[in-house]
C-alpha cells in the first residue's frame, strides 16, 4: 500500500472521528435542558402544587392506596425512578455490549425520557399521579440514555483527546441549559404578556423541553456508528446482570478502586447541588428569583469550567485536575459557611466557585473511567458508573438531614459535607492510574 494512500485512509479516518464527536456533543445538548428546566427548576415545586390540590383533608394524596405526603411525592417519585434505572441500565449496557447495538438502544432510550417530559404538558389540574409517572419515565429513560451515550467515549476518541472531548460535551450540555433557562424564565416572569397563566408557563416550559430533547437527539443518531459486537449472547435480568459486572470488575481491582473513590466525591458534588438551594433559603433567607438567578449562573460558568479544566489535564494530566478540583469544592464549602444571611452578592459569589469546578470534575471523572475500561465491555461498565453517578448519591443528603437534625443549623449541615470530598481526594490520590490503564488493556496516554 502506497504512502500516499495510507495518508488518506488516516485523514478519512480522523474526518470521521471528528464527525463522530461533533454528533456526540449533540446528545448532551439535547438531553441537559430535562435536568436544567425539569428536574432544578419548575417540576418539583409544580408537581407538588398539583398533588396539594389533590391531597384530602390531612395533606395526603394516595397513589395505589397508599398514604403519601403530598410534599414527598415528588421525591418518592425521584426515588423510584433511581430503582427503575438501576434495574435497566445494566439489562441495556450487557444488550449494547453484547449485540453492538448501541444506536437503537440509545434511540428508544432518549424518545421514551422526550415523549414523556413533553407529556407534562398535561399535567394540570389535580393529576399528580401522571406527573408521577411521567416523572418516572423520563428521570430512569435519561439514565439509561446517558449510560450509553457515556460508552460510545472510548469508541469515538483516541486516549489523547478523550479529556478534551468529554469536557466539551459537558461544556455544551450546561450552554444549552442556560440558554433554554433564560428562554423560561422570560417566558414564566412575563406569562401575561404572551397570555398564559403561571401554570400554563410551566407546562410549555416542561413540554419545551422534551421537544427540545428529541428535536436535537436526531443529530447523534445520524453521526454515531454501532461498533462490532464483542459475542451475542442472551442477557440476563437486570439485577443478575448488575451483579454478573460487579464480579468481573473485580477482575481490575484499580478500575473498582477508582469508582469508590468517584462514588464518594460525586456524593458530595450532588448533595450540593441539590441542597444548595434549600441553604440559600432556609438559612440564608433568600428568595425564590435570586436562587434561580444562581441557578442560571451555575450553568453558564460550568461551561467555562469543563473547558478550562479540559485545558488543565493535558498539562498536569486529568487525575491531578480532579485532585485540585476536589481542594476548590473543599475551600468552596468552607467559605459557605460564612456567607452572611441576606447578601444575594455573595451567594452569587459562592454559585460561581461551583459552577467553575463543577462541569470539569464531572467531565474528567468520565473522561478518566473511560481509560480503565476494559475494550469490549463499555455500557456494561459505564451502567455501574452512572449508577455511582445517579443512583448511589444517598449518603450525601442522609448526612446534610442528620446534622442538621443535631444541629439545627443549616451551616453545619453544609459544611459536614467536606467529608466527602476530603475523603474522595485520599481515595483518588490512592489509585495508580496508568497501572490502572494498562491492566485494563488499554493504551497508556502520555499525560492523565
């Protein structure tokens, strides 16, 4: 085979690579502005505006005859929602591994979580146990969805570029979200001026969303290639399969190392994330515009986050980016707990020292797993990653409730979380990474 010809196979090949990683950068734009507009924003206090109406005289709705609070419903249906998704995300990563067929899967996967947030549009009056449904669907379809889209990593980008390119899909994904969340909330705050009610604002704001969501999955679906299946072979039952990968992951004891260490830093960053809000309220006394403004500016500095850290791992390498990353949440916690009540400024001060670590430790902690993969086997492992990701974060929020519970002070409840990520940091600076890489069966990169 002649140089020349050689030249152009390898420039076809990169032409298609890069192809490949503009279409997959798609999907975390398109699926973002579902965990931005409804699961941050407007869903959790509408759904539960919805079951108050439906509840009787005591406050309790009940779903199947059982006795709820209309206050937990929407995080009984979150809870729910986890258990389902951690049934079928490794039913479908050991299917995708096995049969190679990633694209159809990730397709029926990403339509189900859209037609079912777009369905919310429906949901008025008292019918909280749609909402709930609804909420179910689409909160284990986008884990699902994002356990495959995560798989395709490895396939799509060489050892060196894979922490570029995980941090730009990050990096798209929270533009996207800010850009629709500023589109809401011009929409809610003017409902009058486009006459719709306040309630018929959320409903387009949540249906939006799903159509946003299937609108832009079309691009990934077009550029991704299902891969070579490893052998086809029956799958087993969604907990069997989950055990069957723990088991083999025990075969790479490093990549399991590295996993405790994510599952106990990533705790702590979606304990923040999520109870955030609540400090800001609760302890702090401030209103409902201010946190949704910080909220919006979470996501806009996230962006630059995920590509600045991007930056950072191909001079120091990813791991000791995650490692100064997790130093930030640790300083970031800790002047928290300073902040004075009623100083929208500084809590504005303290959004931006989380969106700027934020995007990067999440987009390097997948770029990284994605080299202790071993070839062959990645939705069945990256299904155990989003579950670390999605369906494990507990501890965090039992640990902020206890100590506040003791305490009484939200301060102490949000600094007690520094645990997780001193612990995580001792953890991760435990893993030998490239040792890591090679027994896996990978290539060794020159920095990570």
């Amino acid at each position: 085979m002649g140089t020349d010809t050689v030249r152009a196979r390898a420039a076809d090949e990169t032409a298609g690579r890069r192809r490949e990683q503009r279409g997959w950068y798609v999907y975390d734009w398109a699926c973002s502005v579902y965990s931005t507009t409804v699961l941050t924003v407007f869903l959790g206090p509408y759904l539960t505006s919805v079951a108050e109406r439906a509840a009787d005289g005591d406050g309790y709705v009940h779903p199947l005859g059982l006795p709820v609070r209309a206050g937990s419903f929407f995080a009984y249906s979150v809870s729910l929602s986890v258990v389902l998704a951690v049934v079928l995300m490794p039913l479908v990563g050991g299917a995708a591994d096995r049969t190679g067929r990633k694209k159809p899967l990730l397709a029926a996967a990403a339509y189900t979580g859209a037609a079912a947030t777009t369905g919310m549009f429906f949901l008025d009056g008292d019918r909280y146990l749609l909402g709930g449904v609804l909420l179910i669907v689409a909160n284990a379809a986008q884990s699902v969805g994002m356990m495959l889209y995560n798989s395709y990593l490895p396939q799509i980008a060489p050892p060196e570029e894979r922490d570029a390119v995980s941090s730009r899909g990050w990096a798209l994904g929270y533009a996207a979200g800010a850009l629709v969340l500023v589109a809401d909330l011009v929409l809610y705050s003017a409902h009058d001026s486009f006459g719709l009610s306040e309630t018929a604002a959320v409903r387009v704001c949540l249906a939006t969303a799903g159509l946003w969501w299937g609108a832009f999955t079309l691009v990934p679906l077009r550029r991704l290639r299902d891969r070579h299946a490893r052998v086809e072979q029956a799958t087993a039952p969604g907990l069997r399969q989950l055990a069957a990968t723990v088991r083999d992951m025990r075969r790479y004891p490093l990549t399991l190392a590295f996993l405790l260490a994510y599952l106990v830093y990533n705790d702590g960053i979606q304990t923040v994330i999520s109870q955030a809000s609540v400090y800001g309220s609760e302890e702090l006394g401030l209103g409902q515009s201010t946190l949704i403004v910080a909220v919006l500016l979470v996501q806009v500095l996230a962006v630059a986050g995920a590509l600045a850290m991007g930056r950072l791992a191909r001079t120091y390498g990813a791991q000791r980016t995650i490692l100064g990353s997790l130093v930030a949440w640790t300083v970031t916690l800790a002047a928290g707990y300073f902040l004075p009540a009623g100083a929208p400024v500084f809590f504005f001060v303290l959004a931006s020292g989380i969106g700027l670590v934020l995007g990067g430790s999440q987009a390097l902690s997948r770029s990284l797993f994605s080299h202790l993969v071993p070839p062959g086997k990645e939705a069945e492992y990256f299904s155990a990653y989003e579950m670390s990701d999605r369906g494990m974060s507990w501890l965090g929020p039992l640990l902020f409730g206890v100590t506040y519970q003791l305490t009484g002070s939200y301060r102490s409840a949000i600094v007690s979380l520094v645990a997780f990520f001193v612990l995580g940091f001792a953890l991760l600076a435990r893993v030998p990474v490239r040792r890591a890489i090679g027994e896996a069966g990978n290539a060794v990169p020159e920095k990570i």
